[in-house]
C-alpha cells in the first residue's frame, strides 16, 4: 500500500490514525467517525484527527502541488519558453490537443485518445521530438505532480556551493583565516591569500592541495567573506562577529521601573576643563523600559567612579528641581503626567519639573566595575533594587540604552557646539567653542525635558490607537493609571546611605582617615566609646563622599553628625579624595612627608590655587577639573540650605527683598552649591 496526503476525505477512505488504520465512516459537520479493522467505532474532531502525528490516507491517489510561481518568475526566459513548450506536449498526450486549441479542431491520429492508449501516445511523442519513451513519461508523470515546474531543466536552477570546484580543504582554510581576522587590523585580500597559502602548506604539505587562479581565488574569498566586513571597517566586523546567533526577542515591560538599563559611554562632545583643554566625557544614563524615560544622566570627566553610579540612582528617585531660566513649559503641572495627584503625596512635586519619578524594580548592567562595584550594588539592596547582570560581550542584552544613546547623540549632541562625531573620520576642522562641564550637564538636563520626554517615541504605542505614537511622559500618564504605580521618592539623609561607609574609631582627636583628621564638637559624647555595633569591633559608621573630602558624615545614636576636616580653612576651595591623592604624590616628589596632613593641606592649597591661575601639568590640570565638578555637583545641600533664588534675581549679595519660599528639594543643586562655596 501506498501512502499520501490528499485533498479530500471522503467516507470509506482508509487513514492512519493514533498508529493503526481506520475507515471513515461519515462526516458530519467537524466530526469524523472512524471504526478500526477490529470494528471499533470512535468519533474525533477534524481538525484534530489531520493534525495528529502520523496522519495520512492510505491508497489514495496523490494530490497535485501548487507551482511555485515566484520561483517560476525568476528564471531565465530561455528555460521558461522550453518548459511551456513541453507543457504543450504533455497536455497534448493526456487531452490529444495541445493548450489553446481552437474549437471543433480534431486531434492527430497518432494522439486521437478514442482510439489510442497512453502507451502508443508516448511512443508517438518520442518518435516526434527525438527522445525516449522514458524521457516522455518521466515529464508526463513530474508535470502531474509538480505541474510547470516539473518541466523546468532543473540544470538552470540547480544551487551550487558559492566556493564553485574550489578544494575543500582550501575553502576550510579560508573559512580559518576569516575568522582569526574579527580581531586583528584590516588587510587586503593579498594578505589573506598568503595566510592562507601558509596555513594550507603548514598542515598538508606544499603542492599537495591544489591552488586556483588569483582570479578564482579572489572569488572564493569574496563567496565566503559575505556580510563579514572582513575588508572594511573593523569596529562593524567585530561587531557581527558578536551578534547573537538566535533570534533578536525586544525586551517588554508593564510597569513604570519593571526593568531599568544603565549603561557610561563617552559622549561625543568636546567639553572645556578650567585649564581651557577640551576633552570628551562620560555619560552614564538610566532608562526606564516600559516608558522609555531617561530617569538621569550624569556628564562626568572621563574615569566614571562608582559614587557616580550611586548619584546617578539617587536622581532617579528625587524630582527634577525647576532651575532659573527654564521655561515654564518644563514644568510638571504644564505637563501629561499627573502632577496634582502627586503634589497631594509629595509637596516637592509642586515646582518639580517635567520627569517623572521611577523607582525601579531591576536595574540591568554590564561587567563594568562602576556597576559591580560594592558601592552601587550596596545603595541597590537598600533600595530594594534587583541587579540583572547582561552576559559578557552581548550588547543586546540592553539594547534599547544602547540604542538611547545614539538618540542622543543624534538629537542633542550633533547641534552642540565641539560635536565631534563618532569617529575621527567624522570630525570637522573647527571643533572649538566647546561649553564647560557643568554648562553641558544643565544643557543636557533641560533638553531631556523639552527635546526627550514629550517628544513621540516609535517604541511606544497605544494598543486602542497603534498608528499613534506616545511620548514618555504620555506613556507614564498612561502606565500609572493602568498599573497603579506611586513612586515614593528620597528624602535628603537618603543620599548620606548612598554613599561609601568605612568603619573608623572616633578618637580624642577625631577622626583619622587617609592621613586625614575630621572632628567638631558635636562627636563628644562619643569619643572613645563603643559604637554598639559588635560585627564591626564598636567601630563608628562613616560615609564618605569621594567628590568631596571636606566633610564625613556619622550616624550617631541621636541621627547624622556632619563633621569638618581640620585643617579646612588651610584649603581655599572644596576638594575631592583623588585631589588629596595627587597632592600627597606631589608632595612626596618634592621630599615632604606625604603622611604629615599639615604639609599636604599646603601643597593642596597651592595645587588648587595655581590651578585657578593657569595650567600647571597635564595631570594636575585634570585633578583640578575634576575636583571643580565634583564639587558643584554631588554634594546635597542641606535642609536649611536648600532653598533655591528666585527665577530672575541674584542668588546672593542682593538686598532688594528676600528670597522666595520654596519646598526644598532633598537633591543637590549645583547652582547653589557654587554660591555656597
């Protein structure tokens, strides 16, 4: 018996079901009865009874397959005329008249099917065109199955191997050579002839494979380097080379702060340090997956610390202050989100700007020991906050932060001035004009809140109006409603968690650390005492803000104590810890003791002092910048500190009124710090 798949079913047929034959008995509707050879009856669903493995008809005539039409289109003219002309001698042998016959035209004696069979229609054929009878029937029986198609001399359409007659183990050498080339500079194809030549006479001997013209050669490389850029730009091959092999899955989220992706990359805008030498930034972002709202972005001298990690995820979770000078557009109550639900629980929302305020769930990153630091993952676990971990060498594990940051640099950086393209190729002659980092850093954050959050996003759809694109803060608005989202943002002491802790004794004197001396009064009733905390020896909890090493911080049984550096006002200006490194360096190249905290107070005054003057070395230039950002940007102000100027006046030295009352924001305000100091 034969077995096939028809068309049709009809009662009485034979079919393979659940491993053994059955007969059709009727149909009714979607159901099928069947009895088996033993004469037991069932019932079963259609659908379910041809979809069930196994499933066939037995003794049953083939169907006829549908042609491939495409395939039909794209052959040469030549091979389709002699298809259709044998076409027209197949149907001639079944009908005896050829395709497009006029009516009332007789057939050939010799193909008249009233007094002919098939076997002398065949020979007549044959005779015909020269061929044999097998050849005739063979094309008699491939057009019933397979129809025009069947006709076509499969010569013309048959795939060859793209390396042609090439040797195997040639092409397997090529295939080698190829591939060692992802990490190495780009060469030419002379180059990869010899490789390959030496790799080939290194394993089989010389003269052993056979090696074709260069001509050939050349053909064969260019067949297996497709889509490799193994001779164009090496960024691009690298990159193909570590695309993931299995399908591209886009990442989904249902809620605000379901999954957030934080990612540093350089920023291709030149920025001015206080030595006027531009140089590049690093820019850390954080982007919400279900809104698509960049919840922050930190510009930092390039060495992104992990303190600026930390920074980056305090911002997200406190509102965006209005700055003097922003329009009142930016502000939250001007726009989609749902400012007056939010100012009932949180009075800060009142003069908050237009960003949202995302707590996130899971934060995703990369190897980069920013984010695996213990610090960041440290401020994560107070907050609650999932850490996912992208593979190694798999951007596409956070692909849409990725692709975030050509969006700005698309968007925001090509109109900065000192843009600087992607690559050197891209850079123009006059790169000058560059802003000052702290200038970009307010460009960059009022752009993300009139250029970024309530401009359409073409990931962000409405399922009842899918042509319409939403914008971030539309999508916010929209996912709060749906899922019930209500961010509880940080207050002021919540960024004294964030920061790194060391455990110090407090002594007589104060406390002691990195050759550095901090005391006050307040730290009294607990000189020499056990801080209570056994784990740690009685050790005090200290935290240290890296960017600013004038002042630590202690939790006390009676709450935060802010304690001063000694020998602060020795220091003209604020500084950071990798400051003090690099004046205890200098000072230990001029033959003074890098552990005397007297002697280094004053060669970090000088430092400081000649840096605002002019440049002193590369190195101390750069210490300087650092130190003058960190200062205006990560220290929070304080309660009674935090009250912002009023839009349109002074900040200080001006007597025309008092300064208006605002809800202080627990964040810090690099305009006001620079008053301050």
């Amino acid at each position: 018996m034969t077995l096939s798949t028809v068309a049709v079913l009809r009662p009485g047929d034979w079919v393979l079901y659940d491993g053994s034959e059955h007969q059709v008995l009727a149909l009714a509707g979607t159901s099928v009865r069947l009895r088996t050879v033993d004469g037991a009856d069932s019932v079963v669903l259609a659908g379910h009874l041809m979809a069930s493995p196994g499933f066939a008809v037995v003794d049953s005539e083939p169907a006829p397959s549908v042609e491939p039409f495409a395939l039909l289109d794209s052959l040469p003219g030549a091979v389709l005329d002699t298809a259709r002309e044998w076409e027209r001698h197949v149907v001639e042998i079944e009908t005896g008249l050829p395709p497009g016959a006029e009516p009332g035209v007789a057939p050939k004696p010799e193909y008249d099917p009233t007094s002919t069979t098939v076997v002398d229609r065949d020979r007549a054929k044959a005779a015909e065109l020269g061929v044999g009878v097998r050849t005739v029937q063979t094309r008699r029986a491939r057009y019933a199955q397979q129809g025009l198609w069947g006709l076509v001399d499969q010569r013309a359409v048959r795939a060859w191997e793209a390396t042609g007659r090439a040797d195997a183990r040639l092409v397997a050498a090529v295939r080698e050579v190829i591939d060692a080339e992802t990490d190495t500079s780009t060469g030419t194809r002379s180059r990869l002839i010899r490789r390959v030549t030496k790799a080939v006479e290194a394993t089989y001997g010389p003269g052993v494979v056979p090696m074709p013209a260069r001509t050939t050669f050349y053909k064969v490389i260019d067949a297996l380097a497709t889509g490799r850029h193994t001779f164009g730009s090496a960024v691009t091959r690298r990159q193909t080379a570590n695309r993931p092999q299995g399908m591209f899955t886009p990442t989904h989220a249902a809620r605000p702060g379901e999954q957030v992706q934080v990612d540093s990359t350089p920023i291709d805008v030149l920025v001015l340090l206080d030595n006027g030498v531009p140089v590049r930034a690093d820019l850390t972002i954080a982007v919400d997956i279900a809104t698509r709202t960049i919840c922050a972005a930190v510009l930092r001298p390039v060495g992104t610390k992990a303190v600026d990690a930390t920074l980056l995820l305090a911002r997200m979770l406190v509102p965006e202050p209005m700055r003097p000078g922003w329009s009142t557009a930016l502000r939250m109550s001007a726009s989609r989100l749902s400012h007056s639900r939010l100012v009932d629980i949180d009075a800060r929302m009142e003069r908050a700007a237009a960003r949202p305020v995302i707590v996130p769930d899971t934060i995703v990153i990369d190897g980069g020991k920013v984010f695996i630091s213990d610090t960041f993952t440290r401020a994560c676990e107070r907050l609650g906050v999932s850490i996912q971990r992208a593979r190694p060498r798999t951007p596409t594990d956070k692909a849409i932060v990725e692709a975030t940051f050509g969006s700005i640099n698309t968007l925001f950086c090509q109109h900065v001035a000192a843009y600087t393209g992607s690559n050197p190729t891209l850079r123009g002659l006059d790169a000058t004009g560059a802003w000052t980092l702290p200038e970009l850093q307010d460009l960059l954050d009022e752009w993300l809140l009139a250029g970024w959050q309530p401009r359409p996003h073409d990931g962000l759809r409405d399922p009842l109006l899918p042509r319409r694109a939403l914008s971030p803060n539309e999508m916010y608005a929209a996912l709060v409603a749906a899922a019930g989202y209500l961010p509880l943002t940080l207050s002021g002491e919540d960024y004294l968690e964030l920061l790194p802790v060391q455990w110090r004794q407090i002594n007589a004197y104060g406390i002691r650390i990195g050759y550095r001396t901090y005391d006050c009064a307040e730290l009294g009733p607990w000189r020499l005492q056990h801080s209570g905390v056994t784990a740690r020896r009685g050790l005090w909890e200290v935290h240290c803000d890296p960017y600013d090493a004038t002042h630590v911080f202690v939790r006390t049984p009676d709450g935060w104590v802010s304690v001063p550096w000694t020998h602060l006002p020795m220091v003209s200006a604020p500084f950071a810890e990798f400051t003090w490194r690099h004046a205890r360096h200098l000072a230990a190249e001029t033959g003074i003791d890098d552990t005397n905290e007297t002697e280094i107070a004053r060669v970090l005054d000088d430092l400081l002092t000649r840096a605002q003057a002019g440049p002193v070395s590369k190195l101390s230039d750069r210490i300087a910048a650092r130190t003058r950002v960190a200062a205006g940007a990560h220290r929070p102000p304080s309660r009674d500190d935090a009250t912002p100027p009023e839009p349109g006046k002074p900040a200080d030295g001006d007597d025309d009124g008092p300064p208006a009352t605002v809800i202080p924001f627990a964040i810090f305000d690099a305009d006001a710090e620079a008053e301050r100091w």
